[in-house]
C-alpha cells in the first residue's frame, strides 16, 4: 500500500530530524572508534581518488569505500566530524528509504520487521556516529532487494560495492550463487541436467563476480587487511589461519535473540519447532551433536587482548553475566539458542534465508572479535526477506 509506505517514510523523516536535534546535531566529543576513523577520512581527502599506495597502507582494517566517502566530505567541509556523522545519518536514512519502498504493497509483517531493525541495540549507535557499519549495510540491502525483484546487473554492482565497504559482506553474493545452484540441483534429475541447467541458467554467474571482488583487495595487501593495522589491533598470521567456532556459537545466539525469537511470538509458529524433531531428525541430532563439541571443545568467549578489554562479547553476553549466569551453564544457554536458530533455518528445505544465514555464520568465525553488531547485517536482510513471505518460509516450502 503505497500510502503506508509514505506515511512511514514521513514518520521515519520526523524521528530523524528529532534525534538529529536531542544529539545536538551532532556536535561533540570523537566517540570510540570515530578517533581512527575521522584521521583516515582526513587522509583520503588528500586524495580524492586514491592512489594503489594510499589503498594499500591506510591504517584500517575494513574496505575503504566508507573512508573515500568520508574524504569528500572532509575535502568539502572541512575535517569537522558533525559533518562525517551527517554523511553516516544520510546513508542510514536512506538505508530505511530502501527498506520500505522496496517492501511488497501488502504485508502483515511489515511494521514487525521494520521495528525488528530499528530495535537492534547497534543500529542507532551506527547511525549517529561515523561508523562504517551503515554504508556496508545499506549496499548490501539494495543488493538484495535488486536481487529478488530480478535486476540483477545493479545488483552486483551494489553488492560488489558493499564487499569494498566490509569485507564479510560477500557473504550476501555467496548465498545468491549457492540459492540459485540449490534450485537447479532440486529442478535437475542427474549430474549432466545440473550441468546443463547451470550453464543456460547463468544468474548465479553473475554474483560469482561479486564473490571474487574481494580478491582485487586481498591481493593488494597480501591478506585480508592492510598488514600494519593487523598488527597493531593484534590480528596477526597466527590468528589469521584461526576459525573461532565459539564465534559461530555466539552469533547463532544473537539470531535467535535478534530474530528467531521474535518473529515466532509474533508468527506463532510454535508447532513447527515442536514437529522438526521428528520431521526432520537427522538434522536435529546432528545439530546437537555439533553444538555439545562447539560448547566443550571451542566455548564462545572474546578476545581479549591489548587492543580490545572489554571482557563480554557483546549485550546478549552481558545481559546473562548481569543476571548470575556464567561458565558452562552460559554456554549452554548459547547452545540452546544456537540449536533453535538451526531449526530455524536448517532443514531438507533450504530457501534464501538459509543460505543467507549459512555463510553469515561462517564468516563471522573469521572475524577478529564477536560482537551483536557483526550480526546485524544478516539480521537487516532477514527481516527484509520476512516481508515476503505471508507465510513462514521453510514450513511453506514443505506443502
């Protein structure tokens, strides 16, 4: 209903410019990490266009499209972080703009999923400060939403974009390219039809070119960040051939705070939970198998080092240390939501959600730190994805 969609983007405009003025437009002190962040900005205004040195040795761990931005601002504004924090609060304004208008007209979980994104502790935080998370996102949403309504030359384009804004975000390219080969495999009837349908049906080739943008970058530092910042944020070779499965642990928990949890008190999809284990027990016990190694062998814990002290590994860790729940018991609970964002997602009928949250998952083992922000991304586009399904995705599948 087009009328929805702008009364919505009116209500959106408003907030923002309240929050606009009670953050006293944006005025004061450097917050975290905006004192790395506004220096690298500075030093892109130096070169509007940057050079293959300057991309090879800025003093950050993330893909520079949100820096080169952020230096022409500073080139025309002057290196003021009020106007670097209005340059984030645009993108995440018209990150919400992509999220309604390209929303089916009619959908009973429409608000559901907007408020589900609104209401994730980072996005406002990623919002009103300059952060890099927002410019990531944003082109990963329009890479999916230009993905499911077929336009997909632009939708490479935006994805390719949002690789060179973080690098984990060709996980969204790598769940296009395995959904669609996952359809041609379900319509084939041997290897040779697969074979055949994978070369006349050639959307997926397209996202590959998304996938393999990250390579440019990874050749041109050696690795999959300039060497001097991994250094110095204590990111070095040995950890770099490291997987933390208790990262996956814990971003499975944060899922199932995040999303899982809520569109079921909301759906109340109740029975599906209580039927998957005898509709689909292979996947069950192999999924409590795999979290019981997860929980005694790899424990979700952060990593603390000189550079990062804060000891939780992010709100939903905090919140269960606040309330006395600690050591293995707060490893089962991460086990517990683990196993239901695995229902969830994971059976004989895999759809775009479950790729989507499949190759989230495992490159946030990668990541140097866990926190619920890393997390957000996927969740942003799980939400997006909810809009278009009436009818709870994978259960819909098994009619």
């Amino acid at each position: 209903m087009p009328s929805r969609k702008l009364f919505t983007s009116i209500f959106i405009f408003i907030l923002f410019v309240v929050v606009f003025f009670l953050k006293d437009r944006f005025t004061g002190p450097l917050y975290q990490d905006e004192n790395h962040y506004l220096p690298a900005a500075v030093t892109f205004s130096e070169e509007p266009i940057p050079s293959l040195d300057l991309l090879r040795s800025y003093n950050e761990l993330n893909t520079p499209i949100p820096f080169i931005l952020g230096g022409w601002v500073v080139k025309l504004f002057g290196e003021d972080i009020q106007y670097l924090r209005l340059l984030t609060y645009g993108v995440s304004f018209l990150l919400l703009m992509t999220f309604i208008w390209s929303a089916p007209d009619r959908s009973k979980r429409f608000f559901l999923c907007l408020a589900g994104l609104l209401l994730f502790p980072n996005y406002y935080l990623c919002s009103a400060y300059y952060y890099t998370d927002i410019f990531a996102m944003a082109t990963a949403l329009a890479g999916t939403a230009l993905y499911i309504k077929g336009k997909h030359i632009w939708s490479v384009v935006f994805f390719i974009a949002a690789v060179a804004c973080r690098q984990y975000m060709l996980a969204f390219p790598a769940a296009v390219v395995c959904y669609e080969l996952w359809i041609l495999l379900r319509k084939s009837q041997g290897i040779q039809q697969l074979v055949t349908y994978a070369l006349t049906k050639r959307v997926w080739m397209w996202y590959v070119i998304a996938v393999l943008s990250i390579v440019p970058w990874v050749i041109l530092w050696n690795g999959p960040a300039p060497a001097s910042v991994m250094a110095d944020q204590h990111y070095d070779s040995d950890k770099i051939v490291h997987y933390n499965f208790g990262f996956v642990l814990y971003s499975c928990a944060v899922l199932a705070v995040y999303y899982v949890i809520p569109e079921v008190l909301f759906t109340k999809k109740w029975k599906y939970f209580l039927d998957y284990p005898r509709k689909h027990t292979v996947f069950f016990l192999g999924g409590i198998a795999v979290i019981v190694a997860i929980i005694f062998l790899f424990p979700a814990k952060q990593a603390y080092n000189p550079y990062f002290t804060w000891p939780y590994l992010g709100y939903v860790d905090q919140l269960l240390m606040t309330i006395g729940i600690s050591g293995i018991l707060k490893q089962c609970v991460f086990g517990i939501l683990m196993l239901i964002t695995l229902m969830r997602f994971f059976s004989p009928n895999l759809n775009f959600a479950s790729f989507v949250v499949l190759f989230n998952l495992l490159l946030l083992g990668k990541a140097q730190l866990s926190w619920d922000k890393y997390s957000l991304p996927m969740i942003m586009v799980l939400w997006f994805l909810a809009m278009f399904d009436e009818e709870w995705a994978l259960a819909e599948r098994e009619n």
